[in-house]
C-alpha cells in the first residue's frame, strides 16, 4: 500500500472517529477537580462511557510476552507489530539507580543468572512486601553487571515455543523502551505510548533507590512529562501515586487485584483494602489523585464457582461516575487464564477463545485492556470499535484504522527486530 493511500485512510479514520464522538457528560470528582492546584485537565473527550477517546486502548502487557520472553526489546517491538497501542514495562531499580525492565526485582525465573558462576553468592534471601524470596536480585547488580545476563522464558510449561528466544535478549533499561516507542508508531499512524508500573515501591524507598523520581526525569527526559503525552503511570501501591501526581503531568492508574491490599497500606497499619478502593466511595478518593484504575478481570466480572464468568459487579460504571478509565488485566489466550465456557480443551496450555472474552469485557464497558496477545487484543477491539460504529459490513468496508496499519507495520518496525 503507498503512503498516500496510507494517509487517506487514517484522515478517512479520524474523520470517522470524529463522528463518532457521543455527547460530553459530566465527569464529578475526576483529578484535577479544584484539588492540589494542578491544572484542570480536559473531560471535552470523555464519552457517556468514560471514554478518553472512542477506541479500545491496547496495551502489549510485558510486551507481546505470549510470544517472547516477556520484558524484552523483541516483546516491546512484538507488541508494536501487533498493533498495541502501549507497551508496557514494569519497573525496578539496579544497585546504581538505572531503571530496568523485569516483572520482578528477583530474576532467577526471567534471565539466566543461575549460569553465571560468578554471581552465585549474589543469591539471597529478602523479605519482599512482607513475603520471604529467595533467589538474585536487580538492586544487588550494577546495570554493567545485569547486562551480562539473557532473558529466558519466565513459564516455559505453559509456552515451550517461547523457550527458542532463550538467551537471545539483554534485560532493558527503561531509557531504552522509551527509545523504542519513541521511535515507532501504533497501527493507526499514532505516538506509541508506554505504561510504566513502579514495582514494589515501599520497598524499594527502603533500599534507598526510589523508582519514581529517575522514572520522572526518564520522561521529562524524552520529551514525555505532559498531559497530552500518550503515557499513564501504573502501580499497586497508592502513597507514590499520590506523590507522582505531584511530581509528573502524565496520566495515572490505581491497579486494584481482586485480593489482599495495597503493600503501603499495610506497611503503615492501614486496614484498607483493594475492596475498599473500589466502592464509588474509594473510586472517588483515587480519581483525587489518579485518571484510571486497572482492573483484575474478576473485580469487574467474577468467575462462578464452576469457573464460568458470572455477572459483572457495577465497578465500571461507578469507575466512569468517579471520572476513571478502567483497564483490565490480564488477557491471556491459555485455557488455564479463561473462563471455563472458552476453554478449547482440558490442556491449560491449549489455546481457547481469547477474543470473546475480551469482547465480554468490552461490552460490559471495559475501556483498555493488558494483554500477552496484542495481535488477538488488537483484533478483538478493532471489531469492537466496528461493531459500535455501527458498521455490519466491516467485511467490505475497510474502516478499521488497525488493519490499515497492520499490512504495512512489518515494514515500519523491521528494524526493531522480532
Ligand atoms: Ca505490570
Ligand atoms: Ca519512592
């Protein structure tokens, strides 16, 4: 397809996008409401849903990491082939203060450290929001030393396929997935944006390496420390939240699991609960200080006690009432991570009707979604936003921005590598 082309159907998008846009509502108690001083951001494209704008936000969760060892460039750039809209890394900090890339600061179970003799008395036992881990861990290694390393597959039962990029990919440094994004674009032509999550920030305050303060200047950095920049920040924790909307402009999450509580809460003797962040009470104490919250897919819908999905609670629309977007996580393609009735087979590890799932959620008012499969989450929104738009002959009428990126994507992210 020429640019030309390209570019006509992108304006033909937006154009459509514009018409798509329903009557503004009211958002009550949204951030930026009277509170702190900050500058009031704008609800002008809220729809009656909540919506920030009228497509489904993608975010390649750890990367494409159902097809790649997760939190690494090649999973990054996987997820931007595959139509994300975000990449996502999560967080920790080296012994030196850099900020990198791996779900955990233990990362025995991600990269091949337990290879590499040298590091052998680096293996420890810490005591990790009030649980005891044992194994090697970011902050006692220097960036030099962790770049050493090779990621590996972190479940190599569930994805054996994923085990051939073993030892290929270096653990990345945040400064590098900004470089990433930076350089590419989503699909549909747009900036591809970046949701951070701080991990364990209580404890990492206790070793003395803060994440939130290099994450701010790694932002502000790249060009990337405003309202408008596509970019939300994302942790399980609420004190540093409330901190970084007094450090940053970039858009916050809440993350809310359907068990236990906020670490910092309990570390300070708080009683609260996840539960209790998401009543339309708690929902308007975090839109104070946060633009959304990410949602463990059985607070929005609970699973049955035969494992099938149940009706979904009022969260989402309370979150919207609140002025929240609701993210949820995490949509895995694997018939252990799905509801019982979208399941392919009895193998956990087989393949089900990830697709459906997510239109389940979409439909209950779900406005982004995490996933390990961008490419199934990609499509599942792109008939979604269709299907919305009203458009029943989507099969002739090639009004989906994602396809239109998607033929030509290869091309633009060759160079990323896969
Ligand atoms: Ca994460
Ligand atoms: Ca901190």
């Amino acid at each position: 397809m020429s640019t030309k082309t390209r570019t006509l159907r992108r304006v033909a998008g937006l154009a459509l996008a514009a018409t798509l846009l329903l009557p503004v509502t009211a958002v009550a108690g949204g951030r930026g409401d009277g509170h702190g001083g900050r500058p009031s951001h704008s609800h002008s494209n809220y729809d009656a849903r909540g919506h920030r704008d009228d497509d489904v936000t993608v975010i390649g969760h750890r990367g494409a990491s159902g097809y790649r060892p997760e939190h690494t460039l090649a999973a990054y750039a996987l997820a931007i082939r595959q139509c994300a809209d975000y990449i996502e890394p999560d967080l920790v900090a080296t012994k030196d203060g850099v900020l990198v890339a791996r779900h955990e600061n233990e990362i025995g179970g991600t990269t091949d450290v337990a290879d590499h003799p040298q590091f052998a008395d680096r293996r420890t036992t810490k005591v990790i929001d009030g649980a005891e881990v044992t194994g090697w861990f970011t902050e006692d290694f220097t960036l030099a030393e962790l770049r050493t390393l090779r990621a590996k597959e972190r479940i190599p039962e569930t994805r054996p396929q994923n085990t051939r990029f073993d030892g290929r990919y270096r653990v990345p440094t945040l400064d590098e997935v900004l470089d990433l994004a930076r350089g590419s674009r989503t699909c549909d032509g747009r900036p591809v944006g970046v949701y951070p999550e701080t991990k364990h920030p209580t404890y990492f305050d206790s070793v003395g390496l803060s994440l939130e303060e290099p994450l701010v200047a790694a932002l502000r950095d790249h060009g990337l420390d405003h309202r408008r920049a596509p970019v939300y920040v994302q942790s399980f924790e609420t004190a540093n939240l409330r901190q970084l909307d007094r450090m940053t402009r970039v858009r916050l999450v809440q993350l809310v699991a359907a068990t236990g509580a906020p670490y910092d809460l309990v570390a300070a003797g708080d009683e609260r609960t996840y539960a209790d962040l998401v009543t339309p009470a708690g929902l308007r104490e975090v839109a104070r200080y946060a633009d959304g919250v990410g949602l463990e897919k059985n607070v929005m819908i609970p699973r049955e006690e035969d494992d099938t999905l149940g009706e979904p609670t009022t969260v989402i629309r309370d979150a919207h009432r609140a002025g929240l977007e609701v993210h949820g996580w995490t949509f895995r393609r694997e018939n252990q991570f799905l509801p019982a009735e979208l399941r392919s087979s009895a193998d956990p590890n087989g393949v089900g009707d990830l697709a459906a799932e997510i239109r389940i959620f979409l439909d209950a008012g779900m406005d982004g979604l995490f996933t390990d499969n961008p490419d199934i989450g990609a499509a599942a929104a792109r008939d979604f936003e269709r299907a919305r738009a009203g458009h029943h002959d989507a099969g002739k009428h090639d009004a989906g921005k994602r396809d239109a990126g998607k033929r030509d994507a290869g091309h633009r992210h060759e160079a990323a590598g896969g």
